[in-house]
C-alpha cells in the first residue's frame, strides 16, 4: 500500500505532466475506438467535427445548455422567445418539456435490464417531437457495449440521420492543480485538431460534455439554464402546478432535497460543481468561450457571470 501510495504521490507532481497527459492521450484513442465500433454496429453516425457544426441552428451566436433545475421556473415567455432565436441544448429529461430546441443530449447507463420507467418517458417524448420537429439534432452518449442498446433513448428513424455518437473520458489525477493543468493541455491539442476523435473529457455530467462541444461547434457565449448542481428541487417538484410538470413529475419521480448526484465524489475525482467552474475557465482561455448563468440561484453563479436578458 506504502509503494501504491508513492507512485500516486510522484504521479501527481507537476513532473510527470507529460505522464499523466500519454495516459490521457491514450484514454481518448481507446475511447474513440470503442465509440466507433458501437456506433457501427447500432447504425449510428459517428460525432465529427464537420456533423457537429452541420447541426440545425449552429450558426447563432449563443449556445443555452438546458437543464432540470428549479431556476427552470424563473424563466418567462419572453427569455424562451429569446432561446428560441438562438442554439439550444436540451439534456435529458428536457425532451419532456414544451419548449423545443435545436438538439437533444441523452446518455446510456451500463444496466443490463429493461428501459428504465424514465427511458421510456423520453422515448416516448422524443417520438412526438420527431413528428413535429423531424431535423432535430442528437447527440448520444455511447453505451458501455454495442448489446446495451436498449438502454438508450429510442430514436425514430426520421431522426437517425441527424444522431451523433460519442464517448467520454475521464482525467486521471485527483490534484485541483493538476486539473487546471492538464485540462487546458488537453483542451489547446482539441483546438488543433478539433474532434479528430469522437470522444470528449468528462467527469460524469452531461452539462460538462455540452459545454466542451459548444466551444467546438465554435460559440462564444454559453448559459447554462436550469444548470442548478444545488440540493433544490426539479423544475417539474418545485412547482407541479401546470399540467406540463404534473406529466414531468410522473414520469420522472425523483426525490427533491438532496444533493445532486454528481456532486459527489464517490466515482469521479471531482465534484461537478467544481469541475464545470474550472472547465468554463479553461474553455475560456483557450476557446474564447464565456459560461453564463441564467439565474443566481445556480450555485454557480459564484464562479460565472449572471446572463443579460435585457442586453442580448
């Protein structure tokens, strides 16, 4: 253990930067692999750089990052109008919601089960917007393995020609100031040759992963909307009283109170509050992107500037 604990020790010094970036390095390329075997295998396209840009609506100037987050009821008639005549990422369960935007973010899980009750929720919404809103974007989140398909959102096949595929990787030290390091070593190799490899840096959260791809796709301005990471409730429990959040709440009963999961740091290094923060610094020294909130009730808000509605 003494041994284990010195290799980890060396690991983590600003010496063996160029270590910890060669794993890194080869992490993606085996990540890209897997990424693209599945891909085929399911019939999806693969995420490049040229499909990314190709996506519906990627010629606005602002990228809104869509989440599920109380401060979701804050917004007004007048801020949708304003996402609407910009790019917008739904995640998730966002699909479920009345406002549409330009493209859709769904992650697959590793269980070998059945659809979960909230798979077949967002199936079952995606399917009624493909037949109104048929050139919807996608971007999906490889399975762990090409027979665990079943565990993704159904996609219909009006839409598949618009899916993109992708895989994550996650850094390897533990250190916050190895992480500042090696994210914006690895963030200027991406600005060099942008997504030669379909797969992008991670620690566990979908908003992370959209916020890297918006810097790709070539925005300057991100809000991150109903991006909480706080212990309040879901937009659809924090006020089920319209008949959108009463049908959210059905389908998707999560508890209210607790601390959002990838917070935590039992299976990443990071806890994604601090991740996010640090990551939309470094996409900002390196892209020129700027991270906004959309609200101050994000926690945030401490380490982003508050969006200007009014000046944009």
């Amino acid at each position: 253990m003494r041994g284990k604990s010195l290799l980890r020790a060396a690991y983590e010094t600003p010496f063996a930067a160029p270590i910890r970036l060669a794993h890194l390095s080869g992490s993606r390329v085996r990540e890209a692999s897997r990424t693209q075997k599945i891909s085929q295998q399911n019939s999806f396209h693969l995420l490049t750089r040229h499909r990314l840009r190709e996506l519906p609506g990627g010629r606005q100037s602002v990228c809104f990052i869509l989440g599920a987050g109380a401060s979701v009821n804050e917004l007004t008639s007048r801020h949708f109008a304003q996402m609407s005549s910009e790019f917008s990422i739904g995640i998730n369960s966002w699909v479920s919601h009345e406002f549409t935007p330009n493209v859709y973010s769904f992650e697959a899980d590793g269980l070998a089960e059945a659809q979960s009750p909230e798979i077949i929720a967002m199936s079952r919404a995606l399917a009624k917007k493909a037949q109104r809103r048929p050139h919807i974007g996608l971007l999906l989140l490889r399975p762990k393995r090409a027979d665990l398909q079943h565990r993704m959102v159904d996609i219909p096949p009006i839409m598949r020609d618009r899916a993109l595929m992708y895989g994550r990787y996650n850094l390897h030290s533990r250190s916050v100031s190895n992480l500042r390091q090696d994210l914006r070593s690895l963030l200027r190799a991406e600005r060099r040759k942008p997504l030669r490899l379909p797969a992008v840096v991670d620690n566990g959260a979908s908003v992370a992963r959209m916020l890297t791809l918006s810097a790709l796709m070539g925005f300057k301005k991100t809000v991150l909307v109903g991006v909480d990471l706080n212990s309040n409730n879901y937009f659809w429990t924090d006020s089920p009283s319209s008949s959108t959040n009463k049908d959210l709440a059905r389908n998707y009963p999560r508890g209210s109170g607790v601390i959002h999961k990838t917070l935590s740091t039992v299976d990443r290094p990071f806890s994604n509050l601090f991740f996010v923060a640090e990551l939309a610094r470094a996409l900002n020294e390196v892209f020129s992107l700027t991270t906004y909130v959309a609200s101050r009730s994000s926690a945030l808000a401490e380490d982003m500037p508050l969006y200007d509605w009014s000046g944009n």
